[in-house]
C-alpha cells in the first residue's frame, strides 16, 4: 500500500506600504512587475496584474485619501492582489463615468478572475484573484 500525501504548494507574499502620494500607482506598478518577474518568472498576465494594481491603488489614493497597502500573494499560479485603505466606503461599479469615478472597477472585474472588497473597522481591501497562467480575457 502507497500512502501519497499532497503537497501543499508554496505561498509566497510581498507587503508594500504605500504613503499617500500621487506617485503611489506607478511605484505600485513597478513592485508587482518585479516581484511577478522574481517570484513567476514573469507571466502571461503581468500587464493585467499590472493594470489591476494601478487601477486598485489610484482608486486608494484618489477616494480614500491616505496611505494604502497593496499585498500580492501568489499560490501556484493563482496571484491575490489586496489593496487596503482607510476609507470605510465601499466601491462601486458604475455602468458609466460620473463624478465619482469611472469604469475603473468595472475594468478589474472584466480582468480579474473575482473582485471581493472586504470591509473593516476604519477601512476595507478590495481583492481581485487573477490566474497568472490563464489567458488574457
């Protein structure tokens, strides 16, 4: 008899802390790309997971008004992107731009493979999961 027992397979994260800043979408942006290129070797969906943070963060910066946490998470191919905030208003989709905002979340829902926000005392974190292996919607 062969007992086989699977093998967990590895998680590895990257934490930045982002200040308030204009600049914070681009070095955002950067982080992702060279953390995707160090930790995957680069993907097939490195420039929506790119487009996915930029949109997350410039969202941050403009709504929240404050610092924000961007975290990526990446199991097998399957990548998390997190970003936390210290607005406790949700986002919304909206179908056409306003004075809130545009397609913005409706652009990351069409990349992603789900959008979760997840609320929280003083903030939320939106989460956009994103198959790295997958083709580009």
């Amino acid at each position: 008899m062969t007992i086989t027992t699977p093998t967990a397979t590895p998680m590895r994260r990257l934490t930045v802390f982002l200040p308030y800043d204009p600049h914070a979408p681009r070095t955002a942006r950067r982080y992702t790309t060279r953390w995707l290129a160090a930790e995957a070797g680069g993907t097939r969906r490195t420039a929506d997971a790119e487009l996915i943070v930029s949109e997350l963060v410039t969202n941050a910066v403009h709504h929240a008004r404050g610092p924000c946490v961007l975290t990526l998470t990446l199991r097998g191919t399957l990548l998390d992107i997190g970003v936390a905030d210290e607005s406790e208003d949700l986002p919304e989709r909206q179908s056409a731009p306003g004075e809130r905002g545009g397609f913005g979340l409706a652009l990351v829902a069409l990349l992603g493979d789900s959008v979760t926000v997840v609320p929280a005392l003083g903030g939320k974190t939106v989460h956009v999961t994103l198959d790295t292996d997958a083709a580009t919607p």
